[in-house]
C-alpha cells in the first residue's frame, strides 16, 4: 500500500514538474 502510494506521488510530482515547465515556457514566449 505505502510504497505503491509513495512511487504514485513520485510520478505525480514529476508529471507536475514537467508541466509548471511547459507553463513557464509559454508564459516567457508571451512576453516576447
């Protein structure tokens, strides 16, 4: 149960990760 929730939350983490990425990247675009 526990593991299988940490390895879980890890995935979610770097899911989130690449799209706070994608945001900062198109919020930069817009200001250009």
């Amino acid at each position: 149960k526990y593991k299988r929730y940490d390895t879980s939350m890890e995935y979610r983490g770097e899911s989130l990760q690449a799209e706070i990425k994608t945001i900062y990247s198109s919020l930069e675009q817009r200001k250009l």
